[in-house]
C-alpha cells in the first residue's frame, strides 16, 4: 500500500513538472506570426530613427555649410561694382548666403519687375493651397480672353483646352506664360490676395499694380514693381524650405528648377552648379532682370539683378559675368 502511495505521488510530481515546464516554454517562445510583426515593428523603428539621423546630419551639414563659405562682404561687393558698374540706367544687385553673414545690398530701390514679379504670384499660389482654399489639381477651361500675349505657350492652344492648375502655374514659372499668370491671380483672388500675402511676408517694396500684358494700365503709369532686397529676402526663404512650409518650398523649387531662360546669371556656370532662378525682360523699358539660387556640394548663394533703362546685351553680358565671378570666389 506504501508502496503504491509513493508511485502514486512521484507521478504527480513528473506531471506537474511537465505542465509547469510546457507553460513557461509558451510564454517564452512567441508564435512565428507575433515574432515576425516584433521584428517588423523594430525594423521600422530603426528606420524611422535612421530616416531621422540623415535629416538631421543633413540639416547640420546644410548649416554648416551656409555658415562657413568665403563670403566677404568686401570682396562681394567689389565684384559687384565691378561687373555691374558700367551699365547705363539703373541697376541695383544683392547677394545673400542662406544664413549667419551679412548679404551685400547694392543700390537696393524699387524697380520694374517685369516676369521676376510672377515669383510672389507663386508663393500666393502654395500659400492658398496649404490653407486649403486652392487645389491644383482642378481643372481650368482655357477661354479666348485668357490669351493676351507676350511669352509662354497657352496663347497657341485653341479656347477649351482643359489644363490643371498645377500645369499653368509650371507654365507660369518655366516659360514665363503671361496668359497663366493672370489665370492664377484671378484662382488665388486678385491682385489685392497677391498683395496681401506681399505685404503678410514683411516685404515692403513690392506690389503687383496690375495684370500681365495690362497696356492700359501701363499707359496710366501703373506696373509692378520689387527690389532686389525684397526678392533675395523672399529666394532666401525660399532656398530654407521656410516660405509657406518645407513641403510648399520643395514644390515651389521643383519648379524653379526647371526654369528655360538660364542666358544671364547662370549662363557661364559649370555643370555642377544647380540653379532656381526667374528672369524677367521688358525690352520697352530696356529691362533685363534674374533672380536665382545657386548651389552646388559646397553651399549655396542668393543673386538678384534688376536692369532697367540699359542696353539689352550688356546687361545680359554683365549678368553672366557677375554670375561666374561670385561662383568662383564663394562656392569653388
């Protein structure tokens, strides 16, 4: 009988050591499916913080790199006076590093803006869209009306033609179409809405006086106007991802990016340079404008020109020299 008790008792004893065992290894061991999705979820925690370690070395690197380029204002304003100093009219320049060391402000006033003046209408433009109160992938119905001229490339397409506003604010930029800037004042409301965001972003020597190809009232003595300090100040918000937001700067510079006319500031530069610009010409009152970020590994530079009452090749001449000159001695 003993004998059988004890049997009895070390049985209990393996079984519940059995239990006790198989109960710890279920608990210890995961199923295949939740150890995949712990490493899934743990891979995309490092990625995430490896996504943000780039973003912030290249930041740093970006700031470093605005901070430390040769930019003296001395010499920069030596060139200036050198390359542009002969021209007949008016002419006024300024050049800016992104950050951290004074820009070189040379006979800043308010000028003829001519095409330099659809840059403010760009920035309305991203600036209606981030509030919400423009899409720019609605359609827009081309009408007779809409054709008024000059540069761009709407003018030739027949009155229906159905286009997004995404591509006539592309037009706008990369082309200088006159027909899809005036399209995009009436979408974002009106000369007073691109004035109101002038005025919202601190810039006091600019105003938009009237409509592209608007000969009336030009004969009335009404046009728009800018300064060279107004557009290098806007550029350099621009070139900081800081004008309307970073995702609206990236578009807005995509944009730039593919401007056609690159025969002044960036004529003469290398092949590595990259370059954001908008020109503007209003051959009637001898104007010949350029407004452009230049980069390259090194860095990156602001240079506007506003060229009036002078002569059409020397101004473009003196531009393209001016444009090399400041390359070589700020980011080579």
């Amino acid at each position: 009988m003993k004998k059988q008790r004890y049997w009895l008792i070390g049985l209990g004893v393996v079984l519940v050591a059995a239990v006790s065992g198989w109960g710890w290894r279920h608990r210890q061991a995961p199923s295949p499916v939740s150890n995949r999705q712990a490493v899934s979820r743990h891979s995309g925690k490092r990625t995430v913080h490896q996504r943000r370690q780039s973003a912030v070395t290249t930041q740093s690197a970006s700031r470093k790199a605005a901070t430390t380029l040769p930019f003296s204002k001395a010499a920069v304003q030596k060139t200036v006076t050198t390359t542009m100093g002969g021209l007949s009219g008016k002419t006024a320049v300024a050049v800016m590093p992104l950050s951290g060391q004074p820009a070189v402000i040379w006979h800043n006033q308010p000028q003829r803006a001519a095409s330099v003046i659809k840059l403010y209408i760009l920035a309305t433009v991203y600036q209606r869209v981030a509030a919400g109160k423009l899409d720019l992938d609605q359609h827009y119905v081309l009408k007779t009306s809409d054709q008024v001229g000059g540069s761009g490339t709407l003018q030739s397409l027949p009155a229906g033609t159905r286009l997004t506003y995404r591509d006539v604010t592309q037009r706008m930029i990369t082309v200088s179409d006159n027909a899809a800037s005036n399209i995009m004042i009436h979408a974002v409301g009106g000369l007073d809405a691109v004035n109101a965001e002038i005025k919202a972003l601190g810039l006091r020597q600019t105003k938009l006086n009237r409509y592209l190809m608007d000969t009336a009232a030009l004969k009335a003595g009404h046009d728009n106007v800018t300064s060279v300090s107004d557009v290098a100040s806007l550029l350099r918000r621009l070139a900081n991802h800081q004008l309307v937001s970073a995702r609206a700067s990236r578009a807005m510079l995509a944009i730039l990016k593919q401007t056609a006319n690159h025969t002044k500031l960036p004529h003469a530069l290398p092949a590595a340079a990259t370059v954001y610009n908008k020109t503007g010409e209003f051959d009637t009152y001898g104007v010949q404008n350029d407004a452009a970020i230049i980069q390259n590994q090194r860095g990156t530079i602001i240079v506007v020109v506003l060229a009036e009452a002078g002569q059409r090749e020397a101004q473009i001449n003196a531009m393209s020299d001016l444009g090399r000159a400041l390359y070589e001695q700020i980011l080579s």
